[in-house]
C-alpha cells in the first residue's frame, strides 16, 4: 500500500494553492486542523472506515460536526475527499499543508527537548542561534525530558542536534568501540 503522505500530497497542495491564492493560509491551517480533529476522533473514524456507510453519508457526518467553522471551499473540500474516499487521510493533508505554509512563509518549528526547563532568556538565545543558521524565523516549542541528564536535543525541520548528556556518552562510547 502507498505511504499515506504520498497519497495526501495533491490534496494538500490544491489546498495550499487555493488558499495562497485568496490570501487565506490562516484560515485553510485552522479549517485542515479542525476537520483532522472530527476525524481523527476513534468513533468518527470506526465510521469513515465502515464499508457499509456510503461516501455521502460520511461527507455529511464530517459537514455536521464542523458545523460553520468551514467556509464553502473547506465544505467543498470535505466533499472531494469523500468522493475519493480520502477523508481519513485529513490528518496527512493538515501537516503536508503545514509543511507547505512553513515554507511559503519562510518559518520552521523547533522542537527542543531539555534536562530541565528552558528559561525564556535561553529559548530567545536558541530562537536567534537556529534563524541564524537556518535562515528563517523560528518557532521553539520546548519540552522536559529529565533523563537526559543535561543539555538538550533540537529538531528544526531536518536538523537533529544532540547536544545532552545522554548524546555525548552515546558518542564516546561508540568512539571507544563499545
């Protein structure tokens, strides 16, 4: 079977080049999400998944909860991936969307996992340091992970650095031959 992100690529670019094309990549981002939310959700998706549902019906389930939140395209849409029998890749299309808009916009997530909590003073540090060398602006989401024992691990986009305590015992001890 195809990987999911192959098969949720055109979508997520007609997507995206509708929504550049008014102006509204905002609204589109909010739109894929919430409608990866209905459907993510176990029960809607045991209904998306049942073959005996028709296609129409589960449009309409997917309409009727997100209710108004959804301009005509995002309902138009939600239509298309029923006719193609693609509503349960919407959590695929939101993040190849994403990934889209990221680069449209020239910003990138960093996720940085730490020993111990950033301090705002050190997260603006690591914000500046990444835009530097990554040339984009940069959004740092931080998590804690106390067995690290110290520094951290940052993934922006491609970019992996390790730089814990955990990392670098890893590196020795493959510098040794262990």
């Amino acid at each position: 079977m195809a990987d999911t992100t192959t098969i949720a690529r055109p979508y997520a670019k007609a997507a995206f080049e509708a929504a550049e094309a008014d102006g509204s990549l905002k609204a589109w981002s909010d739109m894929l999400n919430l409608m990866a939310e209905v459907t993510g959700d176990p029960a809607m998706r045991a209904f998306l998944v049942n073959p005996d549902v028709e296609n129409a019906e589960k449009c309409q389930a997917v309409l009727d909860v997100c209710g108004d939140r959804l301009s005509e395209q995002g309902q138009n849409f939600v239509r298309i991936l029923a006719e193609n029998r693609r509503l349960a890749l919407v959590a695929d299309i939101a993040t190849v969307f994403e990934l889209l808009r990221a680069d449209a916009e020239r910003t990138i997530e960093a996720q940085v996992v730490s020993a111990r909590a950033l301090t705002k003073e050190q997260e603006k540090r690591l914000q500046t340091a990444l835009k530097k060398q990554l040339g984009r602006e940069v959004v740092v989401s931080s998590t804690v992970d106390e067995s690290l024992l110290g520094g951290a691990i940052i993934r922006a986009g491609d970019l992996v650095i390790d730089g814990s305590a955990t990392g670098k015992l890893h590196q020795l001890a493959a510098a040794m031959g262990q």
